[in-house]
C-alpha cells in the first residue's frame, strides 16, 4: 500500500545562501538568506529570521493503577499577554544538553520539576511546534510513574523556577483539555495520545 503522501522535496532542494546572526545569548536569532525549489519547478531567493532554540523534551506522567497524570505549574513569560493569565499547566519538560539522551532528560526533569521518579518510558512523537518561524525539535514521551506521594513545590532556585506540582484524573486531565484550561501544544497533544491508548497502557502498567 502506497503511502498517503511524500514531500515532493529534500534537504536538496535548498540552499542556505548566507547566515547572519542577530542575537547570541541564551537563544538565537539568525537571519537566512535561502535559496529553494518551488512547486512549478523554479527557484526562488528568500529572506527569513529564524529563531533558534534546542531540543527538548516533554513527558507525561502516567499512574497508571490509580489513572492519574501528574502535570506543573509555572509562569511563562511567552503568555504574559494571555488574559487568562501567564500560569501553564504543563507536561514535565526540559532542554537536551549535551551528551543526554532524551531518556535522560525525562528522568531529571522528573526529578527536578515533580520529585518524581520515572519508571518505563514510551516514545510517543517528535514535533516542531512552531515551523513559521522556530527552529525547535521537541520528543514528546509517556513515562509510569508512582503518584502517591508527588505533590509540593519545586524547580532549580538557580534558574528562577517556581513549579507547583498537580495530580489529576486522567478524565479531568482530558477534560482541561477540551475546555481549553489547558492550551499548550505539548500537553495537548500528550494527553490526547495518552486518551487514545489508555486502556492498553493500564494493561502494560497494572
């Protein structure tokens, strides 16, 4: 069976003429010059700024024998304008650095942010949430863990974190979602998947 669709185009396809950076700190902000194949057949020359962010990951937690997740609380300064106020309630995540797998990542974000220790881990995707504009890669992963006693407040003191930690029905959890209460792109798109394969991962996790 053929597959539904293909990108007609690859990394041949293109060209990075000439790069400029912009700012260099914490992040990165480039400005590219680009050369690409058009879907008629010609080329086209193309300026674009880029924001550079690397890679990171998010997780769900999931109790699986008490059907709960576990999800924090932080501000973020990206939704100072959401009137809803700047407070996500949000998946455990955090950047690669180097020489982490993304395994790793999960297991000491888990311990940073929700004081949780993590068990099996199941890949669910790898995203870029936002293409326009953003260079970021982030793996989204589904992990067991043990809710019983993961509650409090946490976060590095030396990054400026202030993490409060929430345990949730899943059906609640779902619920937020659809409400729109919860209406960032890496939860909504872990607590989806983990609606959908719930009833299995409480057979591999009972």
């Amino acid at each position: 069976m053929s597959a539904p669709w293909q990108p007609e185009y690859g990394e041949k396809d293109f060209s990075i003429e000439k790069r400029e950076t912009l700012y260099d700190g914490f992040f990165k902000m480039y400005k590219l010059h680009l050369k690409h194949k058009t879907f008629e057949g010609d080329e086209i020359l193309i300026q674009r700024e880029l924001f550079w962010r690397d890679d990171a990951v998010c997780v769900v937690l999931y109790d699986a024998p008490r059907q709960r997740v576990v999800l924090v609380e932080q501000f973020r300064v990206g939704v100072y304008d959401d009137p809803a106020g700047p407070w996500m309630l949000e998946l455990v995540a955090g950047i690669v650095e180097s020489g982490e797998s993304v395994d790793d990542v999960a297991r000491r974000e888990a311990v940073e942010e929700a004081g949780a220790e993590l068990g099996e881990i199941i890949p669910i995707t790898r995203f870029s949430p936002s293409t326009g504009a953003t260079r970021e890669y982030i793996d989204l992963l589904c992990a067991q863990v043990d809710s019983d006693n993961i509650s409090g407040i946490h976060g590095l003191e030396s990054e400026g974190e202030d993490i409060k930690v929430h345990t949730l029905a899943a059906a609640d959890a779902y619920e937020l979602v659809r409400s729109g209460k919860v209406n960032n792109a890496p939860a909504i798109i872990g607590l989806q998947w983990l609606e959908l394969n719930q009833a299995e991962l409480d057979k591999r996790w009972a």
